[in-house]
C-alpha cells in the first residue's frame, strides 16, 4: 500500500514536472519564434518577385534550387549556428548579443586584448541593427499578412496600407499595459498557426510529390554554384526565411535553451519546411501562382481565415521584436551606451516584461514611416535582409572568438566553424550589398544613426565621469575633513546616491559647505550594474564604515543586474542596523541627488557635433527618482555644471 502510495506520488510528481515543462515551451512558441514563424508569408513571393532588381526567372530547377537554399540556410543559420552552438554560450543563462557583449567586456577587463574591444565594439554595431529590425519586422510583417486581401478580393488593394496602419497604431497603443495580459494567448494562436501552415503545406506537397527532393543538398549546391549568376542575388530574399533567428538567442534566458529546442525542433522547423516545400510544389503546377504562393496554398473557402489567423501571428512577431527592443535598450543603458531610460515594468511574477515609453514611441513613428514610405512587403524585403544579415554575420563571428579564447574549443573546430558557418553569413551579406541602393541602405543608415549615439553616449560618459572626479573629490579625505570641523548634526537620516565610493557627493558637498550642517545619519549609496542579469539578495549591499565606526557616516554599495531595476529603498531595507552604526529611519529618510547640467566646454575631448549629440541626448535621460525608485516628496535635487 505504502509503495503505491509511493508510485502515485512519483507519478503526480511527474505529471507536473511535465507540465510546467510543457507550459514553458508553449509560452516560447508564443513569444520566440513568431518572427522566423511568419516569414513562409513572404520569403518564396519575394524570391520570385518580378520587380525585383535581379528578377528571378520561374522555372523547374530554380524552383527547386529555391526551396532546397532555404532548407539549408535554415537547417545551418538557425539549427546548427543558433540552437545547437550559440545557445551553449550564455550569461548566467542569458542570451543574445548583449550577453556576449557582456563576456567580451569581462575578458577584456582580464586580459586586455584589443581583439576583445574591437569585436565588443562591433557587438554594439549588431545590437545597433537590432533597432533596425525592430522597426523594420512589425511593418513587413503586418504588411504582408494584410496583402492577403488582394489575394482574396483584388478590388480591397487600396485598404492594405491603411488597415496595416491602423493595426500597427493599436498594436503600440496597447504596449503600455504590458503583454502578460495577453501573453498567454500568445502560445495557442501559434500552435494553431504552426499546424495549419504545415497541413496546408502537405496538402501542397501532395499535389507535387517530387518537391521532396528539394531536401537533398546536391540541388542548393547544383543551383548556387551552376547558377551562381542568379543564385547570389536570389541570396538576398531566401535570408528571409531565418528572420528572426535572434529571437531564439536573445530569449533564452526567460525559457531556457530546452524549451526553446524542442520547440523549434518538433513543430516551428517541421511547419515552416512543410509550408516552404507546399509553397514549391504550388509554383511547380503553375508558374502563375508565384503572385502569392502562400495564401493560395489554402483553399478559396479557408482564405479569409488564413488572412485573419496570419494577421494575429505577425501581431504576436511584432509583439515579440518589440518586447526585445525594450530589452536591448534596457541592457545597453545597464552597460552604459545609453542614457538612463524611463522603464516601466509591468508584471510583478515576470521580471522581464518591461515597457520603455521613449522606445516605444520612437518605434512607433518609424514603422509607420515604412509602412507609408515602402506601401508594399516586397518593397521592404530588400532592407528587411540587410538588417537580418548583419546582425547574424556579428553574432557568429563573437561566439566563434568567446568559443575559442575563452571555453577552449580546439581550433580545428573553430577554422571549420568560421569555413562553414561565418562563410555562410558573409555570403548572404554580400548578396544584400547588392541591394544596396533598393532600401539595404535603410537598416544600415538606422545601425549607423543607433551605434554612433551609443559610442558617443559611451564616450561623453567617460569624459563626464572623470570631470565629475575631480569636481567632488576624494570621499574619504571629506570625511576626515568632517571630523575635523565637526559641523553641525542634525537629527534624521540623509542618503545621498553617488557614482562611487572614490569621491565625494556633490550634494553632500553643498549640503556642508552652503549649509554647515550634517545629518546625524549619513548613508552615501553607489549603484554598481554587474554583467549578469540579476543579483541575488544576500548579495545585494556591502557596507563600509569609511575608517570610522561611529560617526554615523557609511557607504553602502548596492549590486543590481543589468536586468533589474535599481530600487534604492528596497536595498536600504536589508541593511543590519550593526552595519550601518544603528537603525535608519527608512521611513522618514531624505534622499538627496546631485543633477549635473551638461554644457560644450572648449576642452578637445570629442568633436563638436558629438559634442553636440551628448548633450542633446542626455535630454531622454530618465527622472533619477523615479529610476532609482525614490520617494519624490523626500527626495532633494541640487544642481552643477559640467563642460564636456
């Protein structure tokens, strides 16, 4: 009886094991891969576009040299480069190109290659195209499911644009509330549109059978090097077909690289191949079905839902490539390339779900800018493959030199790594430069706009830091000053935030200078950002009494990840009262902050227009109360100049 009780215990065990494993994968196909699970939308049209620069000729074996390229790109882009090898590299279980960002900053720090700096450098660059992607994905996307109606009713042409307009305007509008309202629905509406991409790809397949042999390598190989003359510029459209690759990186630390895998390998791959070779097949039957391979893949009866269906998925990609611009932001202001930015996080159980409004906004003009300025998907697919590919080329490249100097790999491995995997990406590089002057330009032009404000934000905050030194001063010679002149104490508690436990608050300064008096608590707070996500609370504050250990005077150094936001108040709390010579007054404590006013001095730190361009970008900059999760009726704000 014991032991039955036993088995029915392991067995319930078990059966919730298996269902929170199977609820973390059904959330990452609702967040992950909406990008890469779209793109059987538009990948194959855009091929065969007639108006395409270097039009591609419908014929048999361009046919089947097409649908074996995007087998293969997909099968080594994203299953091989992505989930089999780059998901083993991660930051305390975080991904993307801000994780490895991360690691080449900390092996720069301990070995101080320039090599490291260099490919950190260009790791911003690809972060830099990421913002690119994001405004780029949510208009293409919504823009071709909406295309749709000109399959279904020719005559609706006219309404694509403005339709997709207004979806897109919703779909920002409702970003404030953040997406776990509606983020469990996210999962089922792409199983279901998983399931029927891949149905309908089947029944396609059915009608042509032979497309199958599009599974052979010896048809992409036979295709690029025997049609090289159109195989290289038909490049630029099948990298299409691994949009969104990044996702699966840069997501992994909210469901891990498992549920990422299975999810990708035993439904999201399957469906896409399956759609993909339908898609062929339909084109092989007639040559005429090039104008919209995908819809007419369906049934006329299942048409309207198919548009319906495919509008909700590209809505949940846009949701995805959006919710990931506000965490490349985010990471990049921890790290120091941007200005501390205004986030709102809006689940209390998941602290990943954040809401930038600065980004937001910023996202939403540019999409709709695209969608007014391209009007169609086949006209925004040349600029889409810039931004896709270089962004995957710069993450191959950093795994491949963390791999080697790092985790050791032999270098055998690495030489066929580079051979193989980063030849592949320098091929669909170049294939997009030929795109260069039919809107290629445009992710560039956004990756360079996005990286030069990220160093020079870099750069101004090096130089302010250093001028912001020297104005304060050494903390501990301050604090031997204090003793010495035994201003007057006053009764409370007064925290002030300062960058370091080297110098000095400016607002502690004035406080005593212009004032002549000091609290009877003194608590001086530096916020350090660690390169990790998140920090755990027994390591959250360290306290040092500065030499004496009672005058009331401590410094406390609160730890936060590059995830978290900075909450001051909550640190404070976990202070022992041994620690900081007796209880703080939490509730009653005013907290004090030195606000630096940034003017062009005529020093010859940086050039004057990026001079210019730090000033006029420290304007976005966050309300520090806010930010640090201050009380603003008790916080003090005291102001200083500073020339850059």
């Amino acid at each position: 009886m014991a032991d039955q009780q036993i088995s029915d215990a392991s067995a319930r065990g078990k059966l919730a094991h298996d269902g929170v494993r199977l609820a973390v994968i059904v959330g990452a196909l609702g967040v992950v891969f909406g990008d890469i699970g779209t793109s059987p939308i538009y990948t194959i049209q855009t091929v065969f576009n007639p108006a395409d620069p270097h039009p591609m000729p419908v014929s048999e074996d361009n046919v089947f040299g097409v649908v074996s390229l995007i087998f293969w790109s997909v099968m080594i882009i994203v299953t091989i480069t992505y989930v089999l090898l780059a998901m083993r590299v991660h930051n305390d279980g975080e991904g993307g190109i801000m994780a490895l960002i991360t690691l080449l900053r900390r092996w720069k720090a301990k070995q101080g290659r320039k090599a490291a700096a260099t490919l950190a450098a260009l790791g911003v660059f690809g972060a830099a195209l990421f913002f690119g992607d994001s405004m780029i994905t949510p208009a293409i996307s919504v823009l071709s499911a909406v295309e749709g109606l000109k399959v279904v009713e020719p005559e609706l042409e006219r309404f694509v644009v403005p339709i997709t307009a207004v979806i897109i305007v919703g779909l920002f509008l409702v970003q404030r509330r953040g997406s776990g309202v509606v983020g469990r629905f996210f999962g089922p509406v792409m199983i279901l549109w998983f399931t029927v991409i891949g149905v309908a790809g089947i029944v396609g397949i059915a009608s042509h059978p032979e497309i199958l042999k599009a599974l052979s390598p010896t048809y992409a190989f036979g295709f690029l090097f025997g049609h090289f003359d159109i195989a290289f510029f038909a490049l630029a459209a099948v990298v299409l077909a691994v949009t969104g690759a990044e996702a699966l990186y840069a997501d992994m630390g909210h469901f891990g690289r498992p549920a990422i895998a299975r999810g990708w390998l035993f439904l999201v791959f399957p469906a896409c191949v399956l759609s993909y070779m339908g898609q062929g097949a339909l084109i092989l039957d007639d040559p005429a079905n090039v104008s919209g391979p995908f819809f007419l893949l369906v049934p006329e009866w299942a048409r309207w839902p198919m548009v319906v269906l495919a509008t909700a998925a590209t809505v949940i990609a846009s949701q995805a490539v959006i919710t990931g611009a506000y965490s490349v932001a985010s990471q990049a202001a921890q790290l120091g390339y941007l200005p501390r930015l205004r986030i709102a996080h809006t689940s209390e159980s998941t602290i990943g779900q954040i809401y930038v409004p600065w980004i937001n906004w910023m996202l939403m003009i540019s999409v709709l800018t695209l969608v007014f300025a391209f009007q169609t998907s086949a006209a925004l697919a040349f600029a889409f493959g810039m931004a896709v590919t270089g962004t995957i080329t710069i993450t191959t490249a950093l795994f491949l030199f963390i791999a080697r100097l790092r985790f050791g790999a032999p270098a055998w491995a690495i030489g066929l790594g580079c051979v193989v995997l980063l030849g592949v990406d320098l091929l669909f590089l170049a294939a997009n430069m030929t795109k260069l002057l039919h809107g290629a330009w445009l992710p560039l032009l956004i990756g360079l706009t996005a990286f030069t404000v990220m160093t020079t934000w870099q750069r101004g905050r090096a130089i302010v830091t250093k001028a912001r030194r020297d104005a304060e001063g050494s903390l501990q010679a301050f604090v031997e000053e204090l003793h010495e002149q035994r201003p007057t104490r006053v009764p409370g508690c007064a925290v002030f935030l300062n960058r370091g436990k080297e110098t000095a608050p400016l607002a502690l300064r004035a406080n005593v200078e212009h004032n002549h008096v000091l609290h009877e608590r003194v608590v001086i707070v530096s916020i350090e950002t660690e390169p990790v996500p998140r920090v755990p609370l027994d390591r959250r504050v360290q306290v040092d009494e500065l030499g004496y250990a009672d005058d009331g005077i401590v410094h406390v150094s609160a730890r936060f990840g590059y995830m978290e936001a900075p909450d001051v108040p909550a640190a404070l709390a976990l202070l022992d009262p041994v620690q900081t010579e007796g209880a703080l007054d939490l509730d009653q404590a005013r907290y004090f902050l030195s606000k630096i006013e940034l003017q062009r001095g005529p020093q010859r730190t940086m050039a004057g227009w990026r001079k210019r361009l730090f000033v006029a970008t420290s304007y976005i900059t966050a309300d520090a109360a806010e930010h640090f999760g201050l009380p603003r009726e008790r916080t003090v704000i005291m102001g200083a100049h500073i020339d850059v």
